[in-house]
C-alpha cells in the first residue's frame, strides 16, 4: 500500500534526484529573475504607472498596498496640477481685467484729445500746414528706435499778392 503511495503521491520520478536538483535550479533562476525584474523596473521609471502592472506580488494585499500607493502618488500630481491650472487661470484673469482697463482708460484719452484736436484745429491759422489734418497724418512717419511718430514741423506759408 505505501508503495503505492509513494508511485501515486509522487508519480514515476518520484525518487529521481536529477529530475528535482533540475526543479530546484529552475525555481531558483525564476526568483532570481522576477527579482531583477522587479527591480530594473522600479529603478528605470519609479514614477511610472507601468511597473505596478509589470509587478509580480507575494500576496494579494501587498499588491493593494502598491497600488494604493500609487493612487496617492497620482492623486497628489493631478491635485497639484488642478491647483496649477487654477492659479495660471486666476493670474490670465487679473490680466485680462488690466487689459480691459488700459483699453478703456486709452479710448477715453483718445476721445479726449480728438476732441480737443477738433476745437483746436479751428483756432489754427489757414495759411499754416496745421490747418489740414489728414496732410500732417499722412506725412507723419513712425519712428521704430525712438518708439514714437515724427510730424513735420508747423511752417505758415504767406502767400504775397503782386
């Protein structure tokens, strides 16, 4: 009956030692190489999602522990990211409330001065090149290294009869 046993319980090769020495071999080089796996997988990108699919686990809860990890590792950068993308929208905010202000400050100046320009442009005497407005924008010039327009100078034309 034990014979048996042992025929059933560990089949033919039971008892061959160069078949379990060849076992053995074979377990000891598939730790040896999920450990190198496992751990050129973490050294190469440590902030991958990759390697905690790649990874081979003990149990089922060291397995949850790594991917609660992972979580949390996630969830902080996508925190920081939303927390960046709040901060980048509030200061384009400032800046477009500033825009609107200096546009409108600069549309008040400018209807200020064009009527200004309008009443003044009555008072100047006819005989002086002042007197046509579109002739002095038209001759105005736009200086690029002084940053601002050079008009001609006023010049009164007498005109003397014979």
């Amino acid at each position: 009956l034990q014979m048996l046993e042992r025929q059933v319980v560990g089949g033919e090769q039971a008892k061959n030692k160069d078949l379990k020495e060849k076992h053995k071999r074979r377990k000891k080089y598939a730790d040896e190489r999920r450990t190198q796996l496992v751990a050129a997988l973490q050294q190469s990108n440590e902030d991958s999602s990759d390697w905690v699919l790649l990874n081979v686990y003990d149990s089922i809860q060291e397995e949850v522990r790594a991917k609660n990890k992972l979580l949390e590792k996630m969830q902080k950068k996508l925190r920081a990211a939303e927390t960046e993308i709040k901060d980048l929208q509030s200061e384009f905010e400032l800046e477009k409330i500033d825009y609107l202000g200096t546009i409108r400050r600069l549309e008040r100046d400018l209807m200020l001065f064009q009527q200004l320009l309008d009443q003044v442009q009555s008072l100047v005497r006819r005989d002086c090149n002042y007197s046509n407005l579109e002739k002095i924008k038209r001759e105005s010039v736009w200086d690029e290294e002084t940053g601002c327009w050079k008009i001609p100078e006023p010049l009164i034309q007498k005109t003397r009869l014979p």
